[in-house]
C-alpha cells in the first residue's frame, strides 16, 4: 500500500498494528493500524497528505495525556508529534513546535525570568494538545498568554490565526470544532517585576500542590471532566459516594475524585463504565451532568450517561 511504502521509503519511524498503551498516560489503549512519529513539520503534512489522498482515518495527537483510547484500537493512522519539538525564547515572545512540551517550554520560560506560564509547568501535554485543549491550571490558561497559531484546516491549507480567530472558552478552541491541526503556536509572556513571586518558585509552588493533591503515582489522563460552573466535579463525585469505586483495573482516585487512576491493568470498558456511573449518580444526587474532558479515541460499548429528559428530545 501507497501509504506504508511511503512510510518506509522515506524513512519516518512508524509502528504498525501495535498497542497504542505504550504512549497512552493512562497506560490503555488497543491497537493502532499505524502509529507515525514525524520528525518535522514537512513530514507531517506529507503523512496527512497521503493518508487524506488515501482515505485512511488519522487523528494527530501529542504526547497522549489527555485520551481514552478503545480497547479495540484505531484502524487508521495515529500521526504523533512528539518528535516536532522545537521552540525558542526571544525576549518576551516563545515561539514553539506542535510536538514540544508545555512543561519543558514553561520551565524555560519561568528561568527566563518571564510570567504567564507558571501554571502550565505539571502539565503533561504537548504545545499541539494543550493549544487544542485551552489547557489551564490555577487561574491561568493558554489563551491568556496566546499569540498566533499555524494550522492547517481540514484541506490541510496552511493558515494563520490570531488570538480571536481561535474561539477559545474554558478547555475549548477553535481547533476542536474544524478539525484543525496546530504546527507552531506563538505565547506572549511578560517579564517579571522585582515585586513579583519569581515564576520559578512560583511554578514550583503549583507543582508541589499538585503532587499534593494528585493521584500522580498512578496512570491516568488528569481530571477526567470539566469543571461544572460554580462547581468542582471532584467534590461532586465524593459527595455522592464514589470516591475510591474500582471496576476492573480502574478506579475512582482516593486521593482526588476527579481522577480516574489506573490501578491495575485497566480496560478502557473499565474507564468508560466509571466515567458512565460518576455521570449518572451525580446526575440522579444533584441535577449536574457532568461533562467529559478527555477526549475519546476509537469505538467503545459503554455509552456516555444521558439525561432521561434529553433523550426524550431526542
Ligand atoms: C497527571 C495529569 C495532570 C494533568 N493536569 C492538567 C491540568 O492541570 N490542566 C489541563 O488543562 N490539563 C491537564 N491534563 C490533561 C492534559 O495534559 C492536557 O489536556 C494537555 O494539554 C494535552 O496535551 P497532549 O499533547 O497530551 O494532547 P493529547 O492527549 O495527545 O491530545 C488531546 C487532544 O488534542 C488533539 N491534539 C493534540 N495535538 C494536536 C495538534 N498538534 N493539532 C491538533 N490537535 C491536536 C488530539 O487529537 C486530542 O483530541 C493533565 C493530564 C495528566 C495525565
């Protein structure tokens, strides 16, 4: 096949009918009929290319800490863009890769003496999911400090986009809605005053809170669903008495319900049965529907919890 030989001829590093649970943070996931590890941004638009030319299902993804992918896998080609990673500080202004890590990239930024991003530096993601995600912590999030972002749209036409082209809201951007794919992101940061908390210590500080607070020995994909207004999903689900429930390998973190932890050898029926019970019980208990933030990857049996009244609507 066109697509394969494309992949060996030109020598980019792919994996075929293997487990995606290696490059998973939740450590779950079946098999992908291709897993594509691109070096630059040049391949990944000839890999897109190709699988588009070719009718092959693709999905690019970053570093994988924030999916939930079927036990039965992708039948189709899993694009990665850990290996596009480069970015650079140029006085107040960071301009990075899809495949570049948020954290490394915060860190740098903070010993640059620069504020904005000391909230990203725990988080697990890519430039390219966290862009895709609006990805925040601790009052800040990636719009605030947003510049300029090179996509391309569903054409795969090179486009760049402003801060207001992006349509960010909380965990939400612009990418999700047209299946775009983030090459480069530009962030905007300010130098910090005298006054100020040095980012460093300020950046190390939210990350002693999240080891505090995290289930961070155990795999998972982070908090599992997005924050209810004037709410935490967290206390919403102890409260209602699910703090610690394991089915299969999965489980309810006891440290902090919000997480779904990997605890032993989990399927991801497991995980999705979890995510079904928190929705339905904190439903039925309080009136809330709680709403996944991961994002699923693949076909699965479990169904996502739906209000009685909603599917009357339907
Ligand atoms: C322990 C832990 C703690 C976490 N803490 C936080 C937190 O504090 N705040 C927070 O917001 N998140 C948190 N997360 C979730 C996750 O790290 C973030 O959402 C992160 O931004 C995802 O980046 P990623 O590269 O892993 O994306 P992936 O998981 O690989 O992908 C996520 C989504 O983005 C899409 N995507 C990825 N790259 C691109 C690209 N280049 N172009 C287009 N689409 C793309 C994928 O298709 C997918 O739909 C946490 C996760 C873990 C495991």
């Amino acid at each position: 096949m066109e697509f394969e030989m494309y992949l060996k001829n030109s020598g980019i590093e792919f994996l075929k009918d293997h487990p995606l649970k290696e490059f998973t943070t939740f450590k779950i996931g079946g098999k992908a009929r291709y897993i594509v590890f691109p070096k630059s941004t040049k391949q990944l638009i000839e890999i897109l290319t190709l699988a588009k030319d070719e009718a092959i299902n693709y999905i690019v993804v970053g570093n994988c800490s924030n999916v939930l992918v079927s036990d039965k896998g992708y039948n189709g080609a899993i694009i990665t863009t850990v290996k596009i990673d480069s970015f650079k500080i140029d006085g107040n202004l960071i301009e990075a890769e899809c495949g570049a890590m948020l954290s490394q990239v915060a860190r740098k930024a903070c010993e640059a003496g620069l504020k904005g991003l000391e909230f990203a530096v725990g988080i697990p993601g890519t430039v390219g999911g966290a862009v895709y995600m609006n990805a925040g912590a601790y009052d800040g999030e990636i719009k605030d400090i947003f510049e300029w972002a090179e996509v391309l749209d569903e054409n795969l036409n090179r486009l760049k986009l402003s801060k207001s082209d992006m349509r960010f809201s909380y965990r939400h951007s612009r990418l999700k809605e047209e299946r775009m794919v983030l090459i480069r992101a530009a962030f905007c940061l300010k130098f910090a005053d005298k006054e100020d908390i040095p980012p460093l210590q300020k950046a190390n500080e939210f990350a002693k809170r999240r080891r505090e607070k995290q289930p961070l020995s155990y795999p998972s994909a982070g908090s599992v669903f997005k924050r209810p207004p004037n709410n935490f999903a967290g206390k919403l689900i102890e409260d209602a008495g699910l703090k610690g429930y394991r089915i299969g390998g999965a489980c309810i973190s006891e440290k902090h319900a919000g997480f779904i932890v990997n605890v032993e050898d989990a399927k991801a029926e497991d995980v999705r049965k979890l995510i079904y019970l928190a929705q339905k019980t904190v439903y039925e208990k309080f009136g809330i529907l709680l709403e996944p933030e991961i994002q699923f990857i693949g076909e699965f049996e479990t169904p996502l919890f739906v209000p009685e009244n909603v599917q009357n609507r339907r």
